[in-house]
C-alpha cells in the first residue's frame, strides 16, 4: 500500500464495525411483527380458551399459508417499487386449470404442481414484460391483468366447478395432512419462505432488487440491469401465485371462478404490516408472512371472541392502519437518532 | 467478478500504486484535456476545454458560472461526448462512450449531492453489484464491512459499514462515493463543488482525506467558487471562461488577484441600456431578516424606480432570501414592510394581495400551467379582477393577455395554443406578463434570463429597465454578473447567508462583487 505522504489524523479511534447492533435492529422489525400476532393470540386466548388448542392453531397456520406465499413474491416485486395487483386471480386461474386437468386428463400429481407454477409464471412474464419494455406503470399492467385473467377463468370454469371427488386424493392430503402436528401446507409455505428470505440477504441480483426500488437512478448508474430484474421479480410472483392455484385446489379440494378473488389486497396488506415499503428499497419476505400470519390471527381471534362480524372488517382495517402508523413513527425515530448519533460523532 | 476481486480496492491497491509509481516516473499526466468542444444545438456549451491532472496532485478548475466547467466535468464522467478534442489517460487517447467506460479507465466523479441507495447499508453502497462473494456466490457481508472499514480507515474518518445510508450528512454521503471510488481502483477523482453543502468541520476532514488520497497517488480535480480553499489544497489551477480554457499554472505562482482577474476578464459591451431615474419613496423595506440556518440578519431597501441586484454564489441563500420576503418560507425573525405596511410572516396571498409579484426562477414547476392555453396562464394571477359573480369573462381573460404579448414583444402562434410549445424565451415573458398584470409596486424576479437565448435576453433587460423607468421596484436576483451589472441601480451581494457586500452602479465591478461573494470582503478592503 502507498504510504500516505499527509500523515492522518483520525477524528476518533476507529472502532469495530457495529455489525451487532445494526442486525439486530434489522431484525427487530420482524421480530416486532412476531411479537403482535403473539400478542393477538394471547389475548384472544384469554378471552377463550379454545384459541390455543392444536387444531386451532393449525387453522392460523393454514389459514395464513396461501396469503404468506403470495406475499413472499409480492414483496419481491414491490422491493422494486413496483406491485402485482394480478396475484388473487392468477392464484384462482391456475387452481381451476389444475383441477380440470385432474379431473380431464388424470394427471400425475406431480405435474399437477409444475403446471400450477408454470401457469402463474407466465401470467407474471407477460406482467414483467409489458412493465419493464412498454414502461407501462405495474399498477395499471397488474390492474388489468387482474380483470382480464378473472374474465378467462369465468369463461373456462363456466358453471363447470371442480369438485371434491375429482381431485386425486393424494394431492387432496397436501391439504390437510400434518408432519408433527403441522400442516404440510404451512412446511411448504416455510420453506419457500426461508429459501426465498435466505437468497433476498445473500445473492447480488436479490441485493439488486433492493437498489432498484431504493433509488432507480443511482441503480442504472451503478449499471444494475434493472429491467432484467424487475421482469424476474415479477415472474417469480406470477410462479408463487401459480403455485398458491394447486395449494388452494388441495386445501379445498373445489374450485369455481371466485378462487382468490380479493386476494392481492389482502397480500399487498401482509407485505405492509410485514415492513415491506410500499415505495420499495426494503422489506423482507420474512416480514410479509409474518404481515400475513398476523392479519389471519387478528380474523380468526375476531371470530373466537364472536365480536359481530360485520364489524371484523372493520377492526382489521382498523389495525392495519394502527400497525403501519406505529411503523412509520418508529421508523422516523430511528432515523432520527441515526442522524443524532451521528451528530454526537463529529462532535467528539 | 468472482472471489478473487472480493477485497476490492484493497488487494488491488498494490497494483494500483504500481501503476501510480509509473505515472508519477513518467510524468504523464494520469488524464488529459485537449481542446474539447461541446455543443448543444445552436448552444456553445465548451469551446476550448483542456486540463491535464497529474498523480498526486489537487488540480483546481475554476470559471464563473456557465463558463463551461460542469460540461468539461460531464466529458471527464463520459456522459458526455465532445463534439471535437482529445482525452487521454496515461497519454493513450480514448473515447469515453458512456460513464461505465469512464469508470473503467479509473475516472470517479464525486458530484455535490451523491446518489446512493438510502435503504441499503453504507458497505452495500460502495460495493453494489460488486459485493465480495464466498463459495456459491453467496454475499460474504462480514468481508465487505470489513473491506469498507479499512478504506475508511485510509481515509482516516469513522464511518459504520453496516449502518443504512438513509440519514446521513451530505459529507458522510461523499466520503461514501470517495469510498466507492477508491474500491474501483479510480486514479482520477473528480469532484464537483464538494465543499458547497458542507459546514466548516466537515470541510476540514474532507481536506484531511483529498490530502491521504493525494498521498495514494490519486490525480484529483477539484471544483469550488471558494479561492481560499483552492489557495490551500490545490497544487495547479486551470481557469475557464466563456468555454474555453484561459490559464493554467501552478498554484504558487498565483494570488486571489490574477486569479479573479483571469476568471472575469470581459468587456461588459454595450448589451446594456439604462435609463437614468432618480429612486422614489422606500417600496420595500426589509429589516433584520432571519431564516434559522439559512439566512441571517439581512436588511435592506428597494425604492420606486429602482432595479436591486441580489447576488452571490450559488447556495449563497438569495432564492431563500425571495421566497421568506414573499412568504413562500416563514421567517424566523425580522420583518418585511411594503410601502410601509408589515407584511405577515408566511402568507404568498397577502405579500400578492400588497402588490408584490414573485417571477421564479423554475418557469416549469412554479410558474407556468404548461399544458394550458397562453391567454388562461397569462390570465391566472389576475382572475378576481376579470371576474364577475364568479365567472370569468373569456373575452376580457384574452384582451389582458393580447395587451402584455404586445407589451412584451411575445412570439407565439395562437392565444389557445399551449405555453409548452413556446420557447424558453417566451415563456419567461409569459410569466412575466402573468405577474405584471397585476400593477404591482414590487416584482421579484429571480434568474430572469436563465436558459434563454441572446435576443431574447436583451428583450427581457429592456423590459426591465422600463419597468423600472415607470416607476416599479425590482428585485433582480441573476448569477450572471454582466446582467448584474448591467442591470441594475444597486447590486446586494450574499455570502453563506450574510449581506456582504452592497454597491451602487457607479463603483461596482465584477472584481468587488466576485470577492463579497465568495467571503473575500476583508482583503478587498485592504
């Protein structure tokens, strides 16, 4: 190394990266998120003690999976400051196209999984394309692709619905079958979550989607592909969504033309309340299922304490708005003192 | 880029001081200038752009501005290409096809307000698409702080790697781009009037790290209207004016004088008419104006009749001045009277309803509805007086606005048709006529000629100076110091937010207003 021929003068000793104290900081906002459905779930038990049993708990469990699985590719693409409205109706299309073929064609059941995902992969191609070529705002492409899927399935369902016996049993059992107690559908749904939250940490494309949704310009300048990887984020939820269509045909076992219907607000929504920012840059897939556990507990525990039901939506919308409020004035103090931090630095 | 790069700038600066040594043996310059020229249609942006950077050395490119620096630093970034000259890195000519390119040949440029990437950590800001990577190509953050840090530490400033970048000062985020430059292996920094947002701390530390990157054997250019800063760190300086390249010479052989007088140097010409008339009663008073952290302690007085110049340096807090004058922004304290009447603090419909008119200097954003007819903008500050019981009358909408486009020499097609399909000229003149349909006592107007080309700019000094001639008081905020001159009966000039300096037509010079703006007040007593 040269030596520096202006000796220098540090203004305080250089100390240890703060590694610790950052990490877990980052990690304090999921375990934040954790730390309320915890919370929702004791209280709710107070209130009834039925709550806590085995089998209750496995319907908060399943009950978030689908929600979850979504959400970990729409927090993909809303890192980049983008948003897949098309989710809830690629999720309904690929559960009926599934369930059609079982019932048609008999298919293995293996398949039945890869066609669900290449279903929703392509829908999320043709998403990513007309964004990131033709530069068409997400909102409008995924707004229109919502109708436009929702408006084919009802054509191909057409009164025909998929019924309980018309579905191979053993897919059947992805729905309702327990490992220890737990709900294969949730294993698969952690699993997707662990991988796809251990990729988004560690690979340079996932850091990528990050910097796109952050600050664009700075992106092309750092000569980050960003139409590339936006189109990648967007197929990835398409596949997830593809993927929820042969959860949800398991898990019910009937499909007609309403399956999904309304899910991607409830998925925007967990992302959300999961720390996901909805102008992108940050947010964990962790955070989002957990975002999607917390809303399905709050329903649920709503439910349990038999509070009228015309006003479950309301109180739930009533605790979005609550935990994305808390979010931001958190987030402000933490800014914030990172700013008086590092006021206090210059002064020594 | 695989593992084996995973260190960055550090493993690489062996090689890098390796190439270093050769620049400084052979005395080459590490990149060079020659005769560039750069034009924007009809616009000359850069006549003669040369500049020669050498390893280890601060060189200094000064210029007033629009003298043509900032295009001279876009050809450096490759964001430009010129349309005729040489640039050659260790005395190889190369073309620069874009700012990847320029980053390849070792060219980092450190603008005034970084980019980074707010949500990300300070290490992933400097290693993006670059972050070291472990066996499957796995990010290995513990190597990247780590790599950070130590750049830091050669640096010699503290700065957490894992920290997010949202949040920090303007010179914590430069010390971020240096750092990002210095792991790219970049030999030449630019920097682009990095002092600018600074406080006085923060530039000293900045000084301390240009002093070890100088030690590193970096060739760096430094840009900055503060002669004392050039003065202190710069070895060479180049001087730039009117596009083309004026001086250059070693710091040493230089004083503030000859440069000053390098940097001006022009005939005021004839471009200027004005008609003499004797200032009427106070119009405006200011008194005491302050704006916490802005602007402190400014008074002063326009009069009937008088054109009052308000310049300084870019930064220099004039704009700021404006718009708490007008109450855009509150002001902390002071006060602001119109024809004797105090003006609330932070109402722009009362300063509008006392008579005074505000011309800024972002015609698109804060003037001008683009997508709507001439007559309805010209129109749009005065609809209460061409209202009655509410509607307006299309017809009087259009008499007022035929009345100012003649008045104003307005080229345009049909009164429908949008403001956007006018040009930068005539469009100023459209806000121009907007607020001057209003009679008011006192018109504001800030950088009246900025973006518009020759004749017109000639147009809008006439109609000044007539303005005035009938009795309006104006002030004139302009960076152009010939306008300055020009123009007006009295120049005001703001330094960091203070009043240092004011003139009356007759003693000012470009040489007395350039020092009161970049703080050089004491000596020019002297």
């Amino acid at each position: 190394m040269t030596a520096p021929a202006a000796p220098m003068t540090p203004m305080t000793p250089v100390q240890a990266p703060g590694i610790p104290r950052i990490a877990r900081f980052l990690r304090a906002r999921e375990a934040g998120t954790l730390a309320l459905v915890l919370l929702v779930f004791l209280l709710t038990t107070l209130k009834n003690h039925n709550f806590a049993s085995s089998g209750s708990i496995q319907q908060l469990l399943v009950g978030a999976s689908l929600i979850a699985l979504l959400g970990v590719g729409e927090t993909m693409v809303i890192v980049t400051r983008n948003i897949d409205l098309s989710v809830g109706s690629t999720l309904g299309l690929s559960a009926f196209v599934v369930g059609d073929l079982f019932r048609s064609q008999h298919i293995p059941v293996w398949s039945g999984f890869v066609i669900a995902i290449a279903i929703g992969a392509t829908v999320g191609a043709v998403n990513g394309a007309i964004t990131t070529l033709a530069r068409v705002p997400s909102l409008v492409v995924t707004l229109a692709m919502l109708y436009i899927i929702r408006g084919l399935d009802s054509k191909l369902v057409n009164g025909n619905i998929v019924v309980p016996g018309q579905v191979p049993h053993a897919f059947i059992e992805v729905g309702y079958e327990t490992v220890f107690g737990i709900p294969w559908l949730a294993i698969i749904v952690a699993v997707v979550v662990a991988i796809v939250g251990y990729a988004m940490r560690t690979f340079r494309p996932a850091r990528e989607l990050y910097a796109i949704g952050s600050n664009p310009e700075a992106a092309a300048l750092a000569g980050i592909p960003s139409a590339r990887r936006v189109f990648v984020a967007f197929v990835t939820s398409g596949a997830l969504a593809g993927l929820g269509g042969a959860l949800f045909l398991a898990l019910f076992a009937q499909v007609d033309n309403s399956a999904g219907l309304g899910y991607e607000l409830n998925v925007v929504a967990a992302a959300v309340v999961g720390g996901v920012a909805i102008f992108g840059g940050s947010g964990t897939v962790v955070g989002a299922a957990l975002g999607a556990l917390l809303l399905n507990t709050i329903q649920q525990g709503l439910v349990a304490v038999r509070s009228s039901s015309f006003w479950d939506e309301a109180i739930a919308g009533g605790l979005l708005l609550a935990a994305i409020s808390i979010d931001r004035l958190l987030a402000l103090r933490v800014a914030r003192s990172l700013r008086s931090a590092e006021g206090a630095h210059r002064e020594l | 880029m695989g593992a084996g790069d995973s260190a960055g700038g550090l493993e690489g600066g062996d090689g890098a001081a390796a190439k270093v040594a050769a620049d400084v043996a052979s005395a080459v310059a590490v990149l060079e200038l020659r005769h560039a020229a750069k034009s924007f249609g009809p616009v000359k942006a850069l006549l003669d752009g040369s500049v020669e950077l050498r390893a280890g050395e601060v060189h200094a490119l000064l210029g007033e501005n629009g003298a043509g620096k900032s295009t001279l630093v876009k050809i450096l970034a490759g964001v430009y290409q010129p349309d005729s000259g040489q640039l050659l890195v260790s005395g190889a000519e190369i073309t620069l096809h874009g700012p990847a390119a320029a980053r390849a040949a070792g060219i980092a440029v450190i603008y005034q307000e970084p980019m980074l990437f707010p949500d990300l950590t300070v290490a992933e800001n400097i290693y993006m698409g670059r972050q070291p990577v472990r066996a499957g190509r796995r990010i290995d953050r513990g190597a990247m702080n780590r790599a950070a840090n130590e750049i830091f530490a050669q640096l010699g400033v503290v700065l957490d790697p894992a920290r997010p970048a949202r949040g920090l000062s303007v010179a914590d985020q430069q010390i971020v781009e240096i750092a990002k430059a210095l792991s790219l292996d970049a030999r030449v920094l630019i920097m682009d009037e990095p002092t600018a947002a600074l406080s006085s701390v923060e530039v000293e530390r900045l000084f301390r790290v240009i002093a070890a990157l100088r030690g590193r054997g970096a060739a760096i250019m430094f840009i900055s209207h503060r002669l004392d800063e050039v003065f202190a760190i710069c070895q060479q300086v180049t001087i730039m004016r009117d596009g083309k390249f004026v001086l250059n010479a070693p710091t040493g052989e230089l004083d503030v004088d000859t440069v000053i007088r390098a940097m001006i140097g022009r005939d005021l010409g004839e471009m200027y008419q004005k008609t003499g008339t004797v200032p009427g009663e106070v119009v405006l008073a200011v008194d005491q104006l302050v704006r916490e952290n802005v602007f402190y302690d400014v008074s002063f007085n326009v009069r009937r009749g008088e054109v009052v110049a308000l310049a300084g340096l870019v930064g220099a807090g004039r704009t700021e001045v404006a718009r708490a004058i007008f109450g855009i922004d509150r002001r902390t304290s002071g006060s602001v009277r119109l024809l004797g009447k105090a003006l609330p603090n932070g109402e722009p419909a009362a300063a509008m309803a006392a008579g005074i008119a505000f011309v800024p200097e972002d015609r698109r954003q804060q003037g001008l509805v683009m997508d709507l007819a001439i007559d309805h903008n010209v129109a749009l500050a005065s609809l209460h007086r061409l209202s009655k019981a509410g509607f307006i009358f299309r017809s009087a909408e259009r008499r007022l606005a035929v009345t100012w486009a003649e008045r104003l020499q307005l080229k345009y097609g049909r009164m429908r048709d949008m403001v956007s399909t006018l040009s930068g000229g005539n469009q100023q003149k459209v806000v121009l006529g907007k607020w001057l349909a209003r009679k008011p006592s006192l018109l504001i107007i800030d950088e009246p000629t900025r973006g518009i080309d020759v004749a017109t700019k000639a147009e809008v000094h006439r109609i000044i100076d007539e303005l005035a001639a009938e009795g309006m008081a104006v002030l004139m905020i302009s960076s152009e110091l010939p306008e300055v001159l020009g123009v007006s009966d009295r120049i005001l000039v703001l330094h960091e937010g203070r009043l240092t300096g004011e003139f009356a037509r007759a003693d000012a010079t470009e040489d007395k207003i350039i020092r009161a703006a970049t703080g050089q007040v004491a000596k020019a007593a002297a």
